[in-house]
C-alpha cells in the first residue's frame, strides 16, 4: 500500500492523533493533502486536519474555506469542540478574506460555550456584613445583638444586628504567557482563561495581559467591555519565540495600581524559563498578591522561579501538568480569593 492510500485508509478509519497523519502526509503536495482534508472533512476527522495542517497550512486553510468545511466547523463549534479554536490559530494567517471573519467568529462561539461549562454557578464566594435589622431580614448576628442587650439591660429594635451575605469585590489582572505557542495551543488556553476572568469579574475591575517577548495589554482596568471584544482581541494578537516575565510583571503592575481597593491579586500563568527582560522576581513587590500557575516545563529552574515568585509575592503557587487544566486552576483561584 502507497503512502497516500495508507493516508487515507486512515482518515477513514479514524481515531487517531495528529502526529500520525502529520507523518504520513509529510511530503505530499498542495493538491494531495487538499484531497486528503476534503476527505477527513467528510469522515469528520479533526485530529487528521491537524495533522494534515502540520504538513502544509495553504492546502488545509483552502479546503476548509468549501461550504462543507464551513459546515463542519459549524457543527463543532455548536457542540463546544475545541478543535476550532486550535485550527484557527494554526492557520489565521493562511485563512482568505472571506473566511477569516467566519472562522473567527465560530472560534469565539466556541470558546464562550466551553469557559460557560468550566464557570458554573457559585465561585464568587461571599462575605457577611452587619446591617440594621428590618422586618425582612433573615440572618442576625447573636453575639453582637446579646452584647447590646447586656451593655443596656433591654433591647429596642435597633439593637438587633442582622448580618447580610454579599458577593466579594474581586479584582485582579491575569498575566498569561504566550511565548513559545505551538500551533496556538497556549493562546486556545488563554483565551478561555480570559473568558472564565470576564464572566467571573464583569462586575469588578480585571486587566489582561499577554506577554511573549514583548508584553500586551489586551485589556486595561477601566476598560468597560464584553467577554467577546476581549476574546477577538486575543484572537487578533501575535506570539513570539522569546519569554519576557519582567515586562509582563511591570506592565501588569501599573494596571494593578489603577485600582483603588486594596483587595488586589495577579495571577501569573508561565513556565518561569524567562529569556529576555532579566530576572522577573524583582517586580514582585508591585503586587499585593501574586498567584503563579506553573506550565510544564523541561527546565527545573523554571519552576524555583515559579516557586519563587509566589511565595514573594504572598499568594499561591499552582504546578499544572496540562494545558487544558488552566481554567479549572483559575475558577479554583478565584473561588478561594
């Protein structure tokens, strides 16, 4: 059996991973691998379009622009498939005028549906505060009610402290590295990490930043915008190769002081392995709290400066072993700010 035929009695037979079509295809030319996709389009095979995009992008970018590619992506994106966000970042830059739009924005869809999932109901978590009692209200405050009454020896109305459960006021800015990015996997994670934050915070105040060799404010403190002007900001934004912490830190920290209360948190998602802008731990102090979620990683001292950094920066140091993972570790964080 040919390589081709070989190729393609996979893509029919389906369920298996990328690299496996990736090998098979490598080598082949446009109009083969644009027949081979228009295959696996049809067999309802993502992994095998990943694959195939990892040999040549202009041929997967083409096929997929067909009517019936456009349904495909549909159907996924209906369903939540986080395959179309990973495609989109692979292949933006390959995408025609006219289908570019339309990728985006089911690339958003999907996103949206898949950070709703991972939200739920109920992270805010809640405060007590004590407020005059009304004939409504349910909770009251025994110790203090009983001290009035023993400071007075009676009680009138206004001695009886009721106590009211509140949302807490949290208000933060995510730090999220974007150096290094195969095939958009990190800014797939990114963007649902955003979506979880603006759905979490809509009601405080939140900045993002995403950083690489450079560092970008995607979204500033006093920005008043929607979950989706922030996630087609990142779907717009550009990765490098290099891992610039200390810009990012410094950047983060300027937004942080825009903010006026004094219950203020980062969260940092990196591997710590910084390559340019020098020793990150210095900026520390720029934060109140510093959360750190650590990204797998092959260099050890990238996880010390993880370590490190948390634990100057007073927060919580986080190790995740997965990408996929990131936005359960941010609902849990806030959760528990």
């Amino acid at each position: 059996m040919d390589k081709e035929s070989r190729l393609k009695a996979e893509i029919i037979r389906g369920k298996r991973n990328a690299k496996l079509y990736a090998d098979l295809s490598r080598g082949m030319s446009f109009h083969q691998i644009k027949r081979m996709t228009e295959l696996a389009i049809e067999m309802d095979n993502m992994p095998a379009i990943k694959g195939l995009a990892i040999s040549n992008q202009f041929a997967v970018a083409e096929a997929l622009s067909s009517r019936e590619g456009i349904r495909m992506l549909g159907r996924k994106a209906s369903m939540g498939d986080g395959s179309a966000p990973e495609l989109f970042f692979m292949l933006r830059s390959n995408l025609s005028e006219q289908t570019k739009p339309i990728f985006k924005r089911l690339t958003r869809q999907t996103i949206l549906k898949i950070s709703r999932g991972i939200v739920g109901k109920g992270i805010r978590g809640s405060t007590y505060v004590q407020v005059e009692a009304t004939p409504d209200s349910e909770e009251f405050d025994v110790e203090a009610t009983i001290e009035n009454y023993i400071e007075k020896g009676y009680l009138t109305y206004e001695d009886i402290i009721a106590i009211e459960r509140r949302e807490k006021s949290k208000n933060g800015v995510l730090i999220f590295d974007t150096s290094g990015s195969l095939y958009g996997e990190r800014f797939v994670t990114a963007a649902l990490a955003v979506a979880v934050l603006a759905y979490q915070l809509a009601h405080d105040d939140y900045a993002v930043v995403l950083f690489n060799t450079k560092a970008y404010v995607i979204k500033h403190v006093e920005e008043k915008v929607t979950a989706e002007e922030v996630i087609d900001r990142i779907l717009d934004s550009d990765s490098a190769g290099y891992t610039n912490i200390s810009e990012a830190l410094k950047v983060a920290g300027l937004e942080l002081q825009k903010m006026k209360t004094k219950q203020k948190f980062g969260i940092l998602v990196t591997d710590g392995v910084f390559n340019r802008g020098g020793d990150p731990r210095k900026y520390v102090n720029m934060f109140p709290t510093l959360h750190v979620l650590g990204l797998p990683s092959k260099h050890e001292w990238g996880e010390r400066v993880c370590k490190d950094l948390a634990r100057k920066g007073r927060g919580r140091y986080i190790q995740v072993h997965s990408y996929k993972t990131i936005p359960q570790a941010i609902v849990k964080l806030l959760r528990d700010t």
